[in-house]
C-alpha cells in the first residue's frame, strides 16, 4: 500500500517559511492499494489537496474518519469527489450515545456552518458506523476499535494483501498522566491491541514533555508517550503525527531529536511532514 500524509496539525498552522517542512493543514492521510482501492483517513484541510490527485477515472472513495473533532472534518465538504454524481463515497464514522453518524456530520454540513447541506451532495453517498469489528474495504481488511480521547474516538488498522499493517492512532492519550508505562500489559493500554506489531504507526504527538504536565486529560500524547507507546506495540516504523500548530519547522526538529535521544528506540521514527508518503 502507498500511505501519503497531506495535513499532520492538531489545528491549522501560520503557512510560511517557519512551518514550510511539516506544514500546516489539519490531519488527513491517504491510502491507496495497488488494485485501486482509495482510502482517505480523517477530513482535515488537507483532504482539499488530497482530492485533486485523484484521477478522473476513480468511481470509489471511503473516507474514515477517526472523530467529529472539527480539525478532523474541517475540510469535508471542499473534498471534490463529493460534487461528482459518478463517484460513490462512503463514509465511515463513529456515533455518540444520542446521535447516529448522519445527524451528527448534518451539524456541520448545514447552512449556516455550510452552505451545502449533506442530503444535497451529488455524489452516491453512504455512511457506516464504526466501531464496527473487521470490515473488507476493496483489497483492505480494516478494524476500528474505540481508543481514549475526548467524544467517541476510534483508531483504524488496515492491513493489505501481503499482510502489511498501517495503524492510525491521530489523537489518543494512551495512559493518563506522564508516568512511563511500557510496563503495563499491551491488551490494558488503550489502542494496545490494535497497534500490535505494526509495519506503520501514525500516532498523535501534540506536546513536549512539560506541554504535557498541564494538559493531562486532554486526550494527546506527548512524543515520549508516543515512543513508550510504540515501544510497548513493538511496530516497526513510527510517524509521530498531530503536531501542536505553534511548534514551528525549528520547535519540532529540536523535540523530535531531544525525545529519540532520550528513548533510544529500536524502530525507525519518521517525524510527519506533509507530502511525505511511505510504502509498504
């Protein structure tokens, strides 16, 4: 599969020389199988970008999206595909406990917070409520799992048919509080289970270690909870991911260096950029 980072902020970042390397648009990924099958993770401003790569020839697209956060959906309804009648679109989502998931995208996709309403999109849409246990999405086996963040909050793994294995965990606090906890059983620690010996994790990593201490509950990881997590979920590769929008190019360079120097990890850590794509 070919993984390709187009939004890695927590919020919107100031565009500039400053934020030029890991940029600044809210979190959206793409991914795409060798047999075509498209996946769009999250809805941030990046998904605008995203949208016109595709070819002219795609007819399906499914968009998963991890929570209702709007730096998760902020970019929805500027997703082209979604004014194309040719094109099916499925969107996967969690619920709350008083609405389902049309209700609650219908919030945002409304006037006055926009001016196209959900119902009036001319492509052939879908919507499926997650989580849902393991799912076939073309070539892709999916699970979906609820993991600690504020609101309902899923994480996804998707494996392909070689049996590659992408994780996306974009907010997620894994343990509460800053004390280090590789030691506690893997099946214990929220997103535990899903992250299981991944060949790729994307993985919130808001704070700095002090940033941390005075945002404890807020459902973010500081990069040394997301190295201990890693760790404790023996992945492979790790994309440090959701990056604070005032961390500049200068802010994330030093943070990434000081927390993999201090955690030695033996997996290879790729801080996320924007435009940066792996393969699997």
């Amino acid at each position: 599969m070919e993984v390709t980072l187009w939004g890695t902020r927590g919020s919107l970042a100031t565009p500039g020389p400053e934020t030029a390397r890991y940029g600044g648009n809210t979190s959206c990924v793409g991914v795409r199988g060798p047999d075509g099958t498209v996946l769009v993770l999250d809805a941030g401003t990046g998904i605008r970008r995203l949208g016109t790569t595709l070819d002219s020839s795609v007819r399906r697209v499914h968009i998963l999206l991890t929570h209702l956060h709007m730096d998760h959906i902020q970019g929805l309804g500027f997703f082209g595909p979604l004014y194309r009648p040719d094109v099916e679109v499925s969107i996967w989502g969690p619920v709350s406990s008083k609405l389902g998931l049309r209700e609650r995208l219908m919030r945002y996709l409304s006037p006055p917070l926009f001016p196209v309403s959900l119902r009036e999109l001319p492509c052939q849409l879908t919507l499926h409520e997650v989580p849902c246990g393991e799912v076939d999405i073309g070539e892709f086996r999916v699970s979906s799992a609820l993991v600690c963040h504020p609101g309902p909050t899923v994480g996804y793994r998707i494996t392909d048919a070689k049996g590659s294995v992408l994780v996306y965990l974009p907010d997620h606090e894994p343990a509460l509080g800053p004390s280090p906890f590789p030691s506690l059983p893997r099946a214990w620690t929220s997103g535990g289970s899903l992250a299981a010996n991944a060949d790729l994790l994307i993985h919130d990593s808001q704070y700095g270690s002090h940033q941390y201490l005075t945002h404890v509950g807020w459902g973010h990881s500081s990069l040394k909870q997301t190295l201990d997590f890693a760790t404790l979920s023996e992945v492979k590769h790790l994309v440090p991911f959701h990056h604070d929008p005032s961390h500049t190019d200068v802010d994330l360079d030093r943070l990434m260096a000081e927390a993999i120097a201090e955690a030695k990890p033996t997996y290879r850590v790729t801080p996320g950029q924007e435009g940066t794509t792996f393969r699997l």
